[in-house]
C-alpha cells in the first residue's frame, strides 16, 4: 500500500486530523524527487480519503499554494465539502469536493 509508513496520525476528530509525515527515507519522497523530496500534491487526497473515512470521486478544485518536505507535521482541517491543509500555521493546500 503506498501510504503504508508514509504518516502517522498525531491527533484526529471529527474536523480536524494532525499528522506527522515521514523521513525522506519513505519511497514516496524518494520517487519524487530523490535529490530534493517533497510531498506530491496527490498524497493529500489520499491521507484525507484515509483519516476520514472518505471516497473522494470528484474534485471540484485544488490549489497547492507551499511546498511539504519530509517530517513534516500536517494539519487537514475539514467544513463540509472543503478541506484545508496546514504546515506550522501556513496555508499548504485547499481542497474542494
């Protein structure tokens, strides 16, 4: 499973999920990219899908507006349809379904 050792879930509600991200060790960051790894953009819809219990089949709009490097710790906070994705208080990632 790709998201196997990728995360582990710090906190998590209903709303709100904090998660701390692996090493660059991880194969995610070492396919993309092994000489600089950040986290692909897509990894967010698969933690998001996971936390909360989701199958996500339409996004409407996703705007990824900072970079995430490895050990990063995350927080996806959820109203309704749209999700918003912190690292240290920074905006990272909106997400509309």
């Amino acid at each position: 499973m790709l998201l196997e050792g990728f995360y582990e879930v710090v906190k998590q509600s209903d709303e709100e999920a904090v998660v701390q991200l692996s090493d660059a060790s991880h194969p995610i960051f070492q396919a993309h990219f092994p000489d600089n790894p950040i986290m692909p953009g897509f990894m967010h819809l698969d933690i998001i899908e996971d936390v909360f219990s989701l199958e996500i089949t339409t996004v409407k709009k996703a705007k990824y507006s900072a970079i995430v490097e490895p050990s990063s710790e995350l927080t996806y906070t959820k109203e309704h349809n749209k999700f918003k994705v912190y690292c240290k208080d920074n905006i990272v990632a909106t997400l509309l379904f």
